[in-house]
C-alpha cells in the first residue's frame, strides 16, 4: 500500500513523537537522574578530614567519601581537632560545618573550642560561641581532647556550655589529654555535675577502663591485652549513670572489644543502648580494624547491631 507525501510525513511525525516521549520516561536511561542511595549499614561518629600529624596524609572530603562508599557507611560524623596537644595541624570546624552543607545526607560536622581560648563571659561566652556554630550546622562537640585534668574548672565550663546548647559532648582520655585517675573518678565528676548533657567516651584511657584491673596512671595510656577483668570503670558508669555512651573508634576501642572476645561480645550486648559505631579514619588508605571486627568475628544478633552500627548513633546525635 502506497502513501502520498502528506500521509508518509504525518506518520513519521506520530512515531518520531512516540519515540521521543518513551525515551523521556525511561528512568535513568536518557534522564539525568541519580540512583537513590541504599541505607548504608554504618553511622560512624568518629571521623576526621586535613592532615593529622607530620607523618599522615591529608585526607579531603571527597577522600572520606569514597572511602564511606566502599565500606557501607550512610554517614559520618567529622570531628575538628583544635588543642595543640590534639594534633600537629589543627582541624577547624568551619571545614568540618563547610563539608556537611556540601554534603548534608552523608556528613555532620562537630565544633570545639579548646576551654583555655580567650573568650569573654566564662560559661555564658562559652555558649555564645558554641550556639553561633550550632546555629552555622554544628550536631555536637568534639573531639573534645584537652591537655587538662578532665574535670579541671575550666574543662567544666565547656560542659555546661554544651548542656547550655543541648547537644552532645565526644572527648578522648589517656595520660596526656583529658587526665583522669584509675577508676574515671574525674570523668564521673562531671557525669553527675551535668546529667543533660551525653558524654561521649574515646581513647586509650576510657576503653581500658572497660577492664577491672586498672590501679594506675599509667594504665590509662595504653592497648591492655588478655582477658578482662569483671568490674570496669565503665560498666560502673553505664549502669548508674543514663548520659554516658561509648564510641568503638580506634585503635583502643577494636583491641577493648577484641583482648577478650567472650567478653567483648557480652558487653556489647549488656550495652547495646550505649554504645556507638566508630573508626577514626584521618589518612588515606588508614588500617581499620572495626570493620572485620564486627562482619566476620562477633556475629552480634541483628538488633543488638543495628542499635551499635546506626540507631544509637541517630537517637544521640541531634537532627
């Protein structure tokens, strides 16, 4: 059958119209549009962006991120470091707040101040300054890591400054920053002086304290191995004290869960409600040892891990 001319260019335009409509609908084929991302399986509180000490690599956001991506964290918790006892090159937070608006479903950023800065107005000052950073994005404060006592009278200031504000408080204890004695007596000090504000516990000096048998100083610096002893500072802490949690970053907090597995596994779920996921990543192609840890060796029963890996993380961490 022959068509005139008129009818033959009529057609074309019909289907040419056809196909172009389908090819429009077809998602994510010639739209430009992005797969929506799966639930990652992490919240990870510990994280850091800039170069740590002389010796590490400056990590950049787009570094985190792709790292995030290969290892199933949804989103991830950027903690400036501004205390000279802190680090080598100090991390600001307007790079930690700057780095979430860019990426506000993947990072939240953290402020601190370092308690001895030249700010006016004692506590008031204090919760002036940390307000203005709240009110720039801030979710917390941290990593608070002080070459002080960690209930010197002007680490206490900072604490209520941040009850003040309302949000929670990560801080790193061993023998050089955040001082406590055996047992967390000054820890628990300011545990029950601000029983608003959550404290968030990391470092060598708090993870070790998930053991009974720390008597000295010096046991406060360390990576403790064997079996733990029952009695630790930290379930002592947990059990009479509802605004203390525990975050598993680093170093001390894989070997506090690792030294004695039997043990480990058992306190993580005695604590399920307390504690966090985290690894303080900072470097580039950085050793983690959490991730082994809790995919091939723990096998923690599913709701016991998703309040570890995310939920906790979600419920202490504001909005």
């Amino acid at each position: 059958m022959s068509l005139s001319r008129r009818d033959f260019h009529r057609t074309a335009a019909v289907a040419g119209t056809s196909l172009l409509s389908s090819m429009m609908t077809m998602p994510g084929l010639y739209a430009d549009e992005k797969p929506a991302r799966k639930p990652g399986k992490y919240i990870d509180v510990h994280t850091h962006i800039g170069t740590y000490t002389n010796r590490n690599k400056e990590l950049t956001v787009d570094d985190l991120l792709k790292w995030m991506d290969e290892h199933q964290i949804e989103k991830a918790v950027i903690l400036p470091l501004v205390s000279p006892e802190s680090t080598t090159y100090l991390q600001l937070p307007d790079r930690a707040i700057h780095a979430a608006k860019q990426h506000p479903d993947r990072l939240i950023a953290f402020c601190c101040i370092d308690p001895r800065a030249n700010i006016s107005g004692a506590v008031k000052g204090f919760t002036e300054v940390i307000q203005k950073y709240v009110d720039q994005g801030a979710r917390g404060f941290g990593e608070h890591k002080v070459g002080l006592e960690f209930d010197d009278p002007l680490m206490m200031r900072v604490y209520e400054a941040c009850e003040n504000v309302g949000i929670p408080l990560l801080f790193h204890i061993d023998t050089i920053r955040g001082k406590d004695e055996p047992g967390l007596v000054r820890l628990e000090n300011a545990i029950r002086s601000f029983p608003k504000l959550n404290f968030i516990g990391h470092g060598p000096g708090w993870w070790a304290s998930i053991s009974g048998d720390v008597k000295t100083k010096a046991h406060l610096g360390g990576y403790p191995k064997g079996e733990v002893t029952p009695g630790g500072a930290i379930d002592r802490l947990m059990e009479k004290y509802p605004n203390i949690f525990g975050d598993l970053s680093a170093g001390s907090g894989a070997n506090a869960i690792s030294r004695d597995l039997e043990f480990g596994r058992e306190f993580l779920i005695r604590r399920q409600d307390r504690i966090m996921f985290g690894t303080d990543y900072l470097e580039p192609g950085q050793g983690v040892p959490q991730f082994e840890l809790f995919e091939k060796t723990l096998e923690l029963p599913e709701e016991v891990a998703a309040k570890v890996f995310r939920k906790n993380a979600e419920r202490v961490i504001p909005a």
